[in-house]
C-alpha cells in the first residue's frame, strides 16, 4: 500500500535493526485519514468473503480494525490483555508473549461476541514473532468460529511471524512488509514477491 | 444524543447502582458505524473551537478519539497506560487511580506529540469519578497545551466528576448522562438539564 510506504518513510523511525518506531500515526499518535485508507484496503481485499466479524488486540489494533468494520458493515472486537472487573468468567482467553517486553499477557474475548459460524478477520498493527495473531487464532479456534485470514498493518518480514502464519496454510495481507531495517534504512519488500 | 441513547437502553447491562456495562458497542466489541455517529456529534459540538489535536487514553478511547479526530481533521493521540521500551524518557506523565480497580497506573504521552500552542479536545468513553480525565489535564498542563473541553460518550452523573470538572470551569460535552441506575434501571438525565 503506497500510502502506508510513503509515511513509513516520511515519519518512521528506525531505532535498530529490528525496530521500527510508528509512534506518530499508528502506535501512539494516530493519523485517521491513513487509518480510514487502511480500513479500505483491508476491506476491498477481503471483500468478498463474507467476514461477519473482525478481532484484533488492544491498543494499537484498534484504530485499523475500526476502519475495517465500518467499511465491511461488521462489529470490530478487540480482545483484552488482563480481565478486568466487569467481566466474568465467560471468556475464551490464550497466552501471548512478548518477546520485546519478555512477558507473558492473558488476552481474553467474551463469549458473548464470538460464537460458531462467525467468519473472522483477525487484524492486527504489527506482525513480527507473530505470537499475537497465534493468540487470536486460539481464541477464534475455542469458539469455533471460522478464520477467514488475517490482515496486518506493518509486516516485519525479517522476523519469523509471517512464514509461521503462512505455513499454517493461513491467508495473510499485509499492506506494507519491511525486508530490512539494517543501516538505519527501511527497505521494503515488493509487492508481489514470494514469501 | 438520542441514538447512543437507544443503544444503552437496548445493550447496555445495569450490572448494579454504579456499574453499567456496554461491551457490546463501546468497550470490547465496537460498533463501528455508532463510534462515527459519536465523532460526527463530538465534532460537531466542538467545531467552531479551532481544535488542532485530540487527547484520548487507551483503549476504550480510541475509538470514539480517532473519529472525532477524522471529521475536524486533526490527529487523535492516546495516552498510554504504561511505558512501552519503544517510548524514553521524553514524555509527559501523571497518575491515574482507578477507583474500579483500586490501583494507580502512570500515564504517559510523548512530548513529540503535545505543543505549547495546541488546542486540545480531550475524548474519553466514560466520565466517572473523573480521575482518568484529570491525568489528561494535568497532561496537557505541562505540555503547555490549551484544553478546548472534554467530549464524554458516556457520563455517570450519579458520580462525581462530572461536577468536579465543570467547576473548574472546564466545558465538559457527555452525549449520554447516566441520571441513576437504581433498580436495574437506566435512567438519564434529560438534555438541557442544568447540571
């Protein structure tokens, strides 16, 4: 997604070889006009398959699964990192850890908002070690709701995640995919290059 | 605002005198075309204000934050509950104690993101006891920033802050106020009611 490239290059920065810093339009701050274009891009390239719910993850997968829904005409979920007060005991929850923050989150959905026969779209801001969307992908399964595919604002592809996924059999679109961030300089895969 | 309104009446949980439960719309799931109604009034009721950022906190204010941010066009910033290894030393924080929760958490915004000069529209989804907008203010404080108001997309007028804001002489917007929730029951407070 052109869009996405050309902020990725005007506002990101690069803090290491593995970290990419988006904190002015995605991660912290947030830029709606490029959340509503992201919302439609997910949205045209799942369009036709009959998705009646997306799940992302709070925060950051928020903002991007909104959009989506609302260009879908479908709720938007965002699964919890801890329980909170009023919520009960009728949850469907998975692990995820984090490899950045070396820790180990309960992620939790209701089930009153996922149920059998659902077709979802998992979105998420990124996808790096991809432990996140395994989370999701457990909770959907518990449900026994049908994944249709997941889609990803920012793609680490030099990070395990995405292959993982994939050899799932799992369909992934991810609207921008960083090759590299060595020399301090975002590369990105072509669009259309194998994975 | 007549169709959040509906929509507290047909989802909304009263799951005691204090606590009314929308995770059907607001908290957990979303809905995605209420949330661009809620920015549309928010929008609307702040338009003439010059408004340049809108102040939220995570997670159940993003939403209602980013679509307000895309009607008046500005971008829409989330406080962080707690700091992230991306984020440094280089943010403004206060603390929040949460009278649900009974905890304190910090919350943070980088100083990249608020100006001296901003005209700032603080969002949140519900105003309780009020300590969570409070933390914005004090925020905004330091950040030298001017705070326009505060849009509330759901205020318990039966609890204290609202009043607590208002007296400082704060415009304070709810589009929804919870008069009582006595006996399993929702009440609101008729619009125009002095407060």
């Amino acid at each position: 997604m052109k869009q996405l490239q050309e902020k990725i290059m005007q506002e990101g920065k690069v803090l290491s070889d593995q970290v990419l810093k988006v904190d002015s339009f995605l991660n912290h701050q947030i830029d709606p006009p490029l959340m509503k274009a992201v919302g439609e891009e997910f949205a045209e390239r799942f369009k036709e398959d009959g998705i009646t719910k997306i799940l992302s993850i709070e925060s950051s997968g928020i903002a991007p699964a909104m959009m989506t829904g609302l260009v879908l005409g479908v709720p938007a979920i965002f699964a919890r990192k801890r329980k909170s007060l009023t919520m009960s005991d009728h949850l469907f929850t998975a692990d995820v850890h984090s490899f950045t923050k070396n820790e180990t989150n309960e992620i939790s959905v209701s089930k009153d908002f996922l149920k059998k026969g659902d077709k979802i779209l998992v979105i998420d801001d990124f996808l790096a070690n991809g432990q996140a969307v395994l989370g999701l992908l457990d909770i959907v399964e518990q449900a026994e709701a049908e994944l249709v595919g997941v889609g990803i604002v920012i793609e680490k592809g030099f990070q395990p995640g995405g292959t993982m996924i994939r050899e799932k059999g799992i369909r992934v679109e991810s609207l921008a995919i960083l090759e590299s961030l060595e020399d301090g300089k975002v590369e990105f895969r072509e669009e259309g290059t194998s994975l």
